[in-house]
C-alpha cells in the first residue's frame, strides 16, 4: 500500500423522489453516496460522454492527476472526472453494491481486483491497453480456460528500502516505527515481514505464501521472518512501553513541525519520533526526505538477516487501473494514461517530489535528486527480481487479519503470542482455500519477475 496524509470527504444523501427503483440507487450511489461523494457523475456538459475514474490520491497528488485528465480531455469526445478518497475500498464497495460504479477504479490490491473479477465486475482490457500489463503488477488470470489481464499498472513503488540519517551507523540501527494508517493500520509492519521472508527464504516461497499455498503455523519459513522482525526491532537497546505504544499511533508519515502545523509531515525522521536513525519505508516516502541533505537511500537487503542468493529481490507495489463499465470511454482513458503521453504530462502536472515512478525504462523517470534515479534504477533493471507486496496479493480478508496480526506482534513479541497469530491467520487462509461458492478464476500466481 502505497499513500499520502488523509483527507477525508463528507457526502449528503439526495431526498428521494419519484422515479424508479434503479434510478434511485444509481443517483444515491453516483451522486452523493455516504463515505465521500464519489459517484459516477450526475451530469455531463456538452456532446462530451464522461467518464468517472475513483482513485486514491488526495491533495497536490489528486490535484496533479487532476490536471493529467483535464489536459487529455480537449479532443478526446470524453470529459474525465476524477473522485479522490482515502476510503477507496469502502466506497468501491458500496457503489458496487448500489450497481452504479465508475468507469475506472485505480486500486493497490491484486486481492481486491482479482475478488472483483471473480465477482464478474470488472471488464477484460483490450488488447491495445493489456500491452501495458508489466509485471509483476499485472498478473494475468485464468478465465475459462482462457488468461485474460484485467488491471495495468499506472504508477509503482519500490518497499524494499532503508532510509537513514546520513551520521548514522547501520552497526546498530536504532528504528523507526510508525504503525498507525487509520483503517489500514498496520500495514508497515507487514511489509517488514514479507521483506523480510523475501530475502531469507527467495522469491519461490515468498510466492506461495502470498498466493495462499503455505500453511502459517507450520512453515519455518514464515515463522523465521516473524522472529527475525522482533530481532531487529530490540536492535540499540530494549524497547520500553512507551515506545511501543507511540510507534503503534504513529502515524507512518510522522507528525508535521510544530512550527508549520499546516504544512506537510515531516516524516519519522525528521523529528517525529526523536532518537531513531533508521527507517524501512516505499519510494513514496521520498515526498517527504527528498527536500532533505541528511537523509539516504538504500536497498534494504543488508539489514534483513537474509541470503545473499536473494540480495537482488526487491519487494514492489503499484497502483492498477481497471474498467469496470462498458463505456467506451474507459478503456481509452486507461491506454492513454499509460502511453507514452500521459506519462509524459503526469510527470511534468506533478510537484518534483511527487512526481510517480513508472514501470518501463522508457518512461520518464524523477530526476529531483540522486536518490530518485536510483530508486528508478532499481524498478527497471533486468538483473532484479520483483515481487509484488504479499499482503496486497493475499485476498482481503487475510490481508486485513495480517494487518491486525502485526499489530499484537508488535506490542508483545512472545513466542505464546507468536503461535496463537500464526494459528489464527492459518484459520482464515484453510477457509478462503475451501470456498462455498465454486468460480470459474483462478488466482494469479506469477507475482514476481
């Protein structure tokens, strides 16, 4: 999961009138529906057939991708709308199930796309568009038989990543933590562990984990990487109750100056939590150290008790566009976001600290600093092997119980309390492997190139 500081948006519910029974849930979910307004529209100006797109970037990345749409609009036949919340699944869901969705969702997890297509709401890509699925972000999946790709990447991240203060030692870091994402919570230790299990185990095994084809309680490999976390986290001296608790409501962007309490965060190392040297944290985070003289970049590898056999493994995210309507429209709007030409001008809408990683080397790249070239360096070298986020692939359900899992393992890393997660995630992984309800899509399983 890659995310910039939340904001949230307040809808109203239309008063009901006297029309049809689809009509009314089409407005009540496309025109101001709970959780944040995001509808499809209400209306379109003009000869012009608009083209709805939810997505997950708010303030000055919303607003650069704002500006990628309006600047494609003018000849296009189509008026694209974007709708920015930090509450994505939530409001997907319930425009889903009002049967009003958008035209385009742009989402971070393979498990929620692929749990959408095997629901039959998502719409194959074309052919065209589909020449943009790179791995690993867009995996293909089995569809009767046939493999279809239903998502391409729009922008990526790299995670496997160490940012530190430029006087430090890495003899003896001393870490930086912050666990708090509001209802995603969590998530920056799971990326610990599958960095983690990626470099001790390799890119095989961390596969079958992520694809639900390992048994939590009774692989070494998973338990390994758990024990491993706890490790390192004692690491430059034990971690007293108060530090644990306010690494647990940190949040992963730290907290702002003090001095500007409306500016930007400043980041866990840049005075958030006072005393910590170094940070495991995605490229995204690069908006906030960027700016900053003091502050490096590095593969995380060497800091992961892992093999050197797997030194080259990096852990990836991204985030995926899918059509979801017939409006023609949207597969358009999806190829052009990934030609050449929208990467081009998505580059050059965004601030140089925001500007997005792409997946080819082609692509324009962030030149704002050496660490950005580097990060980029990484994403396309052929030599690497990338593995998308695990907890991403997983599918909802477990992810958000792992996300929960991490969260006790962190506030009490006991081999009892180690053993009773474990049993509990395999619990939740035996019943998603044993559906009720046959379908005719397998999951994907090439996660890593």
């Amino acid at each position: 999961m890659t995310d910039t500081p939340l904001q949230r948006r307040h809808g109203r519910r239309l008063l009901r009138r006297r029309y049809g029974r689809r009509l009314l849930r089409t407005l009540l979910a496309a025109c101001l529906l709970g959780l944040a307004a995001l509808g499809g529209g209400c209306s379109s100006g003009g000869d012009d057939t608009q083209v709805v797109v939810l997505g997950p970037w708010t303030g000055p990345e919303g607003e650069a991708f704002e500006k990628v749409l309006r600047d494609l609009s003018p000849g296009s036949g189509h008026r694209y709308v974007y709708k920015g919340t930090r509450s994505l699944r939530e409001t997907l869901v319930a425009q889903l199930a009002a049967d009003a969705p958008p035209d385009v969702a742009i989402l971070n997890s393979i498990g929620e796309l692929t749990e959408y297509a095997a629901r039959d709401k998502l719409k194959p890509l074309d052919p065209s568009t589909a020449e943009r699925a790179y791995a690993p972000w867009s995996p293909t999946l089995m569809v009767d038989g046939r493999r279809r790709t239903y998502w391409v990447p729009l922008k990526v991240d790299l995670k496997s990543l160490m940012w530190s203060r430029t006087n430090s030692s890495g003899a003896k870091p001393r870490w930086c933590v912050g666990m708090a994402a509001q209802a995603t919570s969590g998530w920056p230790g799971t990326d610990w562990v599958e960095d983690i299990l990626l470099h001790q185990a390799g890119p095989t095994t961390y596969t079958q984990w992520a694809t639900g084809q390992l048994d939590w309680a009774k692989s070494p490999a998973v338990r390994r990487a758990f024990k491993t976390w706890a490790g390192l986290l004692e690491t430059g001296g034990s971690r007293s109750p108060t530090a644990v608790e306010r690494s647990l409501t940190m949040s992963f962007w730290g907290t702002t100056d003090p001095r500007n309490p409306d500016g930007d965060p400043r980041g866990l190392l840049g005075g958030s939590l006072p005393g910590c040297t170094h940070e495991h944290q995605a490229s995204f985070v690069r908006f906030v150290y960027a700016p900053r003289s003091d502050i490096r970049v590095e593969p995380a590898a060497r800091f992961l008790k892992g093999s050197a056999a797997h030194r080259n493994a990096f852990e990836v995210s991204g985030d995926m566009a899918a059509v979801l309507t017939d409006n023609p429209g949207a597969q358009e709007l999806v190829k052009r976001l990934t030609s050449e030409e929208g990467r081009e001008q998505w580059s050059s809408a965004a601030r140089p600290h925001l500007r997005p990683f792409f997946p080819d080397r082609s692509d324009p790249r962030p030149e704002d600093n050496a660490a950005a070239q580097e990060i980029a360096s990484y994403l396309t070298d052929d030599a690497n092997r990338l593995c998308f986020d695990a907890s991403d692939v997983m599918p909802p359900v477990l992810r958000d119980a792992f996300y929960r899992a991490v969260l006790k393992y962190f506030g009490h890393p006991t081999e009892p309390t180690l053993k009773k997660l474990l049993t509990q995630l395999e619990t939740v992984r035996a019943q998603i492997a044993s559906p009720t309800t046959p379908t005719t899509i397998r999951p994907p399983t090439d996660i890593c190139s």
